[in-house]
C-alpha cells in the first residue's frame, strides 16, 4: 500500500508455525539485503508457534 508520502508497505503473513528467522545466507537475508539498497527495510516477526508476518517499507524515489 502507497502511504501517500513517497512509501511503499507491504505486510505479508501467513498462519504457518513460526520460527523463521532471517540467516546470513539464507533467502530472507537477500531480501533485506535487496531492501537496504533502495533505503527500504525488511522486517520479520515470526514467534514459535506463528503466526510469522514480513513487513516491508520502500521509498518509491530511490
């Protein structure tokens, strides 16, 4: 969703069991990494049990 101030959020979650992580190496990691280069970032909350929810905040005049 365009917040109106130049941002891109996106909010992904799913009703899995949890417990992802972001590892270095691992395909979250390139995703953040890939956010970080257009200023944008990448956020996992993902307890044992899930439910695991990414969000993600891009400017759209990077």
């Amino acid at each position: 969703m365009s917040t109106g101030d130049g941002t891109l959020r996106l909010r992904v979650s799913d009703d899995g069991r949890g417990g992802a992580h972001i590892a270095e190496g691992g395909g979250l990691s390139g995703l953040v990494q890939r956010a970080r280069t257009v200023d944008g970032e990448l956020t996992l909350h993902s307890p044992d049990g899930g439910p695991t929810t990414v969000n993600v905040r891009l400017s759209l005049h990077a």
